[in-house]
C-alpha cells in the first residue's frame, strides 16, 4: 500500500514540477505549482504529518497561489518569448542534472537511517495540530511572536512598494 | 516496484524535486516563473525535513516547515510587489530585461 501511493505521489509532483519549469505560459505554470503543492501535501499524509499537509493546502495552495494568479492577471503577461538558447548555460545546467541523478541516491543512502522503513501508523511523531500546537507555544513561543512581527512587516512593505504616489 | 519505501526514497524525491526547481531558477527569464520555481526548491527541503523528522521520531522538522511555509508566504507576497512595482516601470517581467540598478 505505502508502494503504491508513494510512487503515484512521486510521479504526480516530478510530472507537474517539470511542467512547472518547461511551459512557457504563466497562468499554466501556476496551475501546475498548485498541483505540485497538492501532491506535496498528499506527500505529507503518508509520512503522518498531518497538519502540516492541511496547512500546505491552505496557505500554499489557496493563499500563496491566488496571489500568483492575480499578480498574473494585473500585469497582463504574455507567453514568454523564447530568447537566444546560450549553449554553456544549458550545458552546465545538463551537467550538474546529469551528475545529481547519478548522485543522488549513492548520497542519499549514505544518510543515517536512510534504510529505514514506512509502515504507516508507526509514526513516533504525532503530526497532529494539537501537538505541534504544544511545541510551538512553549518551545517555540519566541519564534512564533517573531513571525508574527515578519507577516506585519511584510505586509507593510507591500503596502509601501505597491502604493502609486499621488502627491509626487 | 522496488521493494519497500525507506526514508532514502523520499530524499531523492526531494533531490530531484530541486534540481527541477533550480533548474527553473537558473533557466527562465520570466522573474514570476523564477519564483514559482523557488517555491519548487522550498518544497524539496519541506519534503526532506518531514521526512527526516518523521524517520527520526522527532517533531522540530514539522514546526521548522511550519516557519518555512509562513516565511515563503512573506517572501512571494514581498517578491511579487516588488514584481509589480518593476512592471510598472519596464513594462516587462523578463530578468534580462533588468540590468540596470536604477531607473
């Protein structure tokens, strides 16, 4: 069962991720993201964590992603031009994937645990809200206060960068 | 299909999810795709970290993507203010399009 749905997972997130990064249409590449986040949160059910897979949803999937989508539709993109192809550009970036893919799981397997096996309902952590709600008001209380002051002054930058100057 | 799943499968998953998003990074000229595609590398570590911590038995990994998730929320809404706000100039999203430091 871990089988299966790993590997249909797995397809799903490369098989979008790559029409993420290929298609040259904006509005397609942003529906591709949001279902790469989809089968990312999908990803996290089956290693049990799941808050963080509703979380993924909600905030990446609906927030981060509608405001892809609008900034989208405000500047009026088009499909993007294809430039002159610079060759070592695309070389090296072939290099480097060719060297990860055979790289990766000799690296990979080299990690501790890096053998060890799913088996579902045997997860020593509990992913629940409850529980990662007790790490992060006790343990974690002081980063949780600091991010709150980041989102209030991210949204004050946006608010500055975005505003037109009336007066100037 | 390979046997079991182990805690390696999911780190090349994670792997190869970065380097597609690199490879966006690195290969896209439209800056809105750059950023989708540094959404795709902020997820490959999320999915690394879940994993590692779910492994391990220990719950921190969950709550540092938890930090994760929120300081991307930060970082697409400021990049894509900063996005408009360079539109508004240069009628144009393509990196390239952008050399010069001020207008």
């Amino acid at each position: 069962m871990e089988q299966i749905f790993f590997w249909i997972l797995a397809a799903g997130l490369l098989i979008s991720a790559v029409t993420v990064v290929a298609v040259r249409n904006p509005v397609t590449n942003a529906v591709c993201l949001v279902s790469t986040l989809v089968f990312q949160a999908a990803l996290f059910i089956t290693l049990e964590a799941t808050f963080l897979a509703a979380v993924q949803v909600i905030v990446y999937a609906g927030a981060v992603m509608v405001l892809f989508l609008f900034v989208i539709m405000l500047l009026d993109v088009r499909v993007e031009v294809l430039g002159k192809f610079s060759w070592p550009k695309i070389a090296g970036v072939g290099l480097v994937l060719v060297l990860a893919l055979v790289g990766l799981p000799k690296l990979s397997s080299a990690f501790p645990f890096a053998g060890e096996v799913l088996h579902w309902g045997r997860a020593k952590v509990p992913g629940t809200a409850q529980d990662l709600g007790h790490l992060l008001f006790s343990a974690y209380g002081p980063l949780f206060l600091t991010t709150g002051v980041l989102l209030l002054v991210a949204t004050v930058g946006v608010v500055v960068l975005c505003r037109r100057d009336t007066e100037a | 299909m390979g046997g079991e799943i182990t805690l390696g499968h999911y780190l090349v998953l994670s792997g190869a999810l970065f380097l597609i998003g690199l490879a966006g990074v690195v290969l896209r000229r439209s800056l809105l795709v750059v950023m989708m595609s540094l959404e795709l590398l902020l997820n490959a570590a999320n999915l690394a970290l879940v994993a590692v911590g779910r492994f391990q038995g220990i719950p921190d990994p969950q709550v540092a993507v938890f930090f994760v998730i929120t300081v991307a929320a930060a970082e697409a809404a400021l990049g894509l203010a900063i996005l408009v706000a360079i539109f508004r100039i240069k009628k144009t999203t393509a990196a390239d399009q952008m050399a010069s430091l001020r207008f």
